[in-house]
C-alpha cells in the first residue's frame, strides 16, 4: 500500500488514511461494503476470517481493475500489532454481483 510513511495506516484514522491512499495511488480503496451488501448476513460472512486464532473483519479493500476484469484485495488492519493482514485476493460476493448471476 503507498503511504508516505509506513505508519499512517497505524496512526490516522481510517477514513482518512482511504483520501490519501487514493490521492497518492492508482486504485480505490474501500473501508466497507455498500447498504445492500451489509444487509446480507451470507455476503457479510465471506469477509470473516481467522488470524492466529482470532476473529477477524477483511471488509476493507483495494479495488484493482484492468481488461475488464475486477479483482479485490481484502485485508484487515491490526492497530494493536501494527500488521496488515490480507485475508483474500479475488472478488467476494456483493449485491451486485449476485444480480449479475
């Protein structure tokens, strides 16, 4: 992830961490799902994970595009030891994708 200094992912707060990630990258980043999304318990639980035995939220992504394809890098972000933890490459289901299919 760009940032001018590895620590602010640490130190800002998230919302603000996501303006300067995409004022200073190519790509999007999201610290959430949209409404619909969130409002099913199945797509919301694909983004449950596990990390040294712990329960872990991998809702916030970058979004990477090209040739029409989507792909999606989720992670999770541990203030308390400082790590980035990535949960998942690929796309997980949003409600969006579920109306494509």
């Amino acid at each position: 992830f760009p940032t001018r200094r590895s620590s602010d992912l640490f130190e800002k707060r998230h919302d603000d961490f996501a303006k300067e990630f995409e004022r200073i990258s190519t790509f999007e980043l999201a610290m959430t799902e949209g409404e619909q999304t969130k409002n099913q318990k199945k797509m919301m639980k694909e983004r449950e994970d596990i990390f040294r035995g712990k329960s872990i939220d991998i809702t916030p992504h970058v979004k990477l595009f090209g040739d029409g394809q989507y792909a999606r890098i989720y992670f999770h972000i541990d203030n308390v030891n400082r790590l980035l933890i990535i949960g998942f490459f690929g796309h997980l289901t949003t409600a969006g994708t579920a109306k494509r299919k």
